[in-house]
C-alpha cells in the first residue's frame, strides 16, 4: 500500500496545475479503481498494469484497452482493440475511416503492431480497408514477412476476410477539394492533419506491446509514408525493457529511429520521462530552418509500469490508464 501512496505522489508531480486540480476532485473514487490484482502486484513490487496512448481520442481508445488489460486479457489485443476503437470512428480525420486523403483524393493508411516476443507486422500504404491495424496483426501472425504495402497489403487483407471499404467521407472530400484550389501543401502544427494514434500497454502478466496507426499527412504526395508503420520508428517494444511510440511529423521521427532510441535510453538507465525528452533533443539540436514548424512528441512505459511522455513544442497531450484511472495528461516541451 505504501507503494500505491508513492505512486499516487508521482502521478501529481507529473500533472500541470489545472490537470492536478481535476484530479484531485476524482480521487474519491480511487478506491473502485484498484482491483485485488492490481494491490498485489504493488504489494509484491511486481509490474503494474497501464495503457498509454496519444492525443485526446486516446481517452476512448484507453477505456476498451483497460477492461482487457483489467480481465487478464493481453497487452497485444487491448492495443489492437483500443486502437481500433479510433480508426472506426469518421470524426477523428487522421487516423482509419474519415482520414484525410493524399493530394489525388486517396486515403491510404499505415500501421503497425509488436508485440512481446518481438513479432512484428505492418502495413503501408493501404487503401480500402479500415482496420489496417488487424491487417499488420494478420501479417505478423500469418506471414513470414513484416511489412505489406500497396496493392500487395490490400490483395492479402482481401484474402483474409478484411471487407473494401470507400474510406473517403463527404467531409474529408469536401476539404480535399477545398485545397485542390490552391494546392498549398505546408502541414500545420498540433491541427489534426497528420496526428497518430499510438497505444503501448503493460498488462498484468509483465507483458508489453504496442500499435500504431494512421492516415498519414493530409494532402501528401501519393505514397508517402512516415514513421507510423516502421518498426523502430513509430513504436518499438522490449518486453525487457519498455515501449515507445511516437506522434506528429514523422519524417523527423524517422531521421532518428525515434521509438527504439527511447527504448535504448531507458535500457541504459533512463527514465521514460527522461528517455523521451532525451530523443525530442536529438530533432531539436539538428537545428533545422523550419523547426517552429514542426511538432513531434513520444510516449514511453518501462517495465515496472512506470510513464512518461514529452514533445518539440506545446499542444502534444496523451492519455494515460492505470489503477488511478483514465486521464489526458499535457506533455512537457522544449520550444517556448
């Protein structure tokens, strides 16, 4: 019980005031969160569960993933799940169904997923389906490769059941025909053009994995892809260690391999907190001319359930789930 006490310091310390002050107000209700299990595995010193995932439609996505990682479920479905949760959803119009289109009006989405043992699966690139996050599970699982893209992802999701969809809503194309009159391509930051849902999760085995999913840049040349479905760069997971994923423009992500260097740094000792801020310095000192311009931001667990995010500039918040509860949470950031 000390543990808990300690843990619930640590969670105020992480909070900005106005999120502090909403917390507080629902700590009454802390009791109802904390389950036999979750008290002995603090009793214990044992992993405490916990689901963490990007930007504010991560709240929703958390709630489906906790009441797996709650009933004993694994940390590979509850991220497979929750994730799947937002690219269904039309109104969030950067990630699966009602993402916006490439500048030839195509929606083409990218994902990955990895789980405890180092599989891995991913998708690029693929258009017509919704749930590209099952289609990288089915290629981790179902072929001896690790990434599909184009036509080829979508001839094996048809051959494994996934149904074609017109992913393109009426308000996405009206928006796509809006910027076919200029034309003018310049992504903007924190506007929900290019955000990623990635979901990483500690369930109560000890065990880690992560997805990530999106629909990439809005108005981007055709077949661009960022760091969402590349393994190393968008997420990464070491059931020794910890897991990482990254949001927001992702070709800086990838000049780094974003993901897996958070994880290396928490391997040497970091904290997820200092890990993350660690890697967002490495975008920051390549001092590039358009860096007011960009935003990227990393969430990371370790192994003892223990979190921590931080991005480039303000506007990046994540969603947390633990045994306190479900929370949006603003990350720290370097550019004042």
């Amino acid at each position: 019980m000390f543990y808990f006490l300690y843990l619930y310091a640590k969670e105020i310390q992480t909070m900005n005031s106005n999120n502090r002050r909403d917390f507080i107000k629902k700590s009454v209700m802390l009791s109802t969160a904390l389950s036999l299990h979750s008290l002995k595995n603090i009793a214990n010193n044992n992993p405490v569960p916990i689901v963490l995932s990007t930007w504010k439609f991560g709240l929703k996505a958390n709630e489906i993933a906790w009441r797996i990682i709650s009933n004993k479920g694994s940390a590979l479905d509850a991220v497979e799940i929750g994730v799947k949760l937002v690219e269904a959803d039309p109104q969030e119009r950067s990630v699966g169904y009602g993402g916006r289109p490439d500048r030839d009006g195509r929606v083409t989405l990218d994902a990955c997923i990895m789980d405890s043992e180092l599989n891995i699966g991913s998708v690029a690139c693929l258009e017509h389906i919704m749930h590209p996050i099952s289609v990288a599970r089915a290629v981790m699982e179902k072929t001896p490769h690790v990434m599909l893209c184009g036509e080829g992802a979508l001839s094996f999701a048809l051959s494994q059941g996934f149904e074609k969809k017109n992913l393109l809503t009426p308000e996405s194309e009206k928006e796509w025909k809006e910027w076919l009159k200029t034309s003018n391509y310049k992504p903007q930051v924190n506007i929900e053009n290019h955000d990623t849902i990635g979901m990483i999760a500690l369930d109560q085995h000890g065990n880690l994995s992560g997805a990530c999913t999106t629909s990439g840049l809005a108005n981007k040349m055709h077949g661009r892809i960022g760091d969402s479905p590349i393994i190393g760069a968008g997420l990464y997971v070491d059931n020794n260690v910890g897991a990482a994923t990254a949001t927001g423009h992702g070709e800086e992500v990838i000049r780094i391999a974003g993901s897996h260097l958070v994880v290396e740094l928490m391997r040497q000792g970091r904290s997820p907190h200092e890990a993350c801020k660690e890697a967002v310095s490495r975008i920051l000192n390549k001092k590039r001319s358009n860096i007011r311009d960009i935003q990227v931001g990393f969430i990371a667990i370790n192994k003892t359930g223990e979190y921590g995010a931080f991005c480039l500039q303000k506007g990046f918040n994540y969603a947390k789930y633990n045994i306190i509860g479900n929370q949006l949470i603003d990350a720290e950031f370097y550019l004042k």
